[in-house]
C-alpha cells in the first residue's frame, strides 16, 4: 500500500468508526484512544489526519456537500429553480447522517459546510460577505428546522416553499 492508499483507508476507518460510534455514544464520551483502537488504527495516523472529532465529521460533510455539487454541476437539468430541491433531496439520501448530526448537538458542522460551499471567506468585501453571510445563515436555518421537524416535506415541496418565499418577500 502506498502512502496516498494508507492515509485514504486510515481516514475512511476513522470516519466509518466514528459515526458508528457517534450512533451509540455522545460525541464527548468518545476519546481519541478509543476511536483509534475500534478503528484499527494507530493515533498518530489520527493526528496525522485530523485535529479534532469534530474535523473528522466536518471534513465528511463537506465531501458529502462536495459530491452533491458535482452532481448538480453535471446534471443537464440542473437549474437555478431546482438547486435548494437537488440540495434537500441530498440531506433525504443523507437523512442517517444529518439526523445523527442533530442527535448529536452538531448541525453547526452543516453551517461550516455551507459556508466553504458559497465561499464566505475573510478576504470578501463586505457587501460580498454580507451577501453569502445572509444566504449561508438563511439556508442553514431552513434546512435545520427542517431536520429537526423530522424531514417530512419532500425536497421539492421546500424547493417550492424556498422560492415561493423568496418571490412573496421581495
């Protein structure tokens, strides 16, 4: 195995392990000890990878976030109209693992992802930033409350109410 192949598997053993174990424990009674030895790794390669649990998921999520663009992107019949529909039938696919997020106290993670997403970086203007800040929060909320009402709209019913709230509020 060469080095790229050992830090892939240690980082898909690390991550599989810890939102299984994040299925049975809290987030703070797992330790890093502990997340290493079910996992079958060493914490150096932990460290060697990660700074934190909590890095671990995000860096989950965000490929999780990441994919979902790529398919969007790809798809013909993506459109402006049919993103925030794409985008809640993404969390419906992920409903284990965003679920287990909430459970878990870490939806802020869905914020950081969507942040990355839209670009929300220091170097922004302000009216810039403002602009992204005012998105990213907005569908952070949407989708938050929509996780946390138990998903029971369909991706295009929200899509339908994201953009009939739009039009309504301009």
């Amino acid at each position: 195995m060469n080095k790229q192949e050992k830090t892939s598997y240690v980082k898909t053993e690390i991550t599989k392990t810890l939102i299984k174990l994040l299925n049975e424990y809290d987030m703070d009674d797992i330790d890093i000890r502990f997340l290493c030895n079910e996992a079958g790794v060493g914490r150096a390669s932990f460290y060697r990878n990660y700074s934190s649990k909590q890095q671990v998921i995000l860096d989950y999520a965000s490929m999780l976030i990441q994919q979902w663009g790529n398919d969007f992107e790809a798809n013909p019949n993506s459109s402006p109209f049919n993103v925030f529909g794409s985008l809640f039938e993404h969390f419906k696919k992920n409903k284990k693992f965003y679920t287990l997020l909430y459970k878990q106290n870490l939806l802020d993670i869905i914020l950081e992802t969507i942040k990355e997403k839209v670009g929300l970086v220091p170097t922004l203007s302000n009216s810039e930033a403002y602009t992204k800040a005012f998105f990213s929060y907005g569908l952070y909320g949407w989708i938050c409350e929509w996780i946390k009402r138990g998903m029971k709209e369909s991706a295009d019913d929200i899509n339908k109410m994201l953009l009939d709230n739009s039009i309504n509020n301009l």
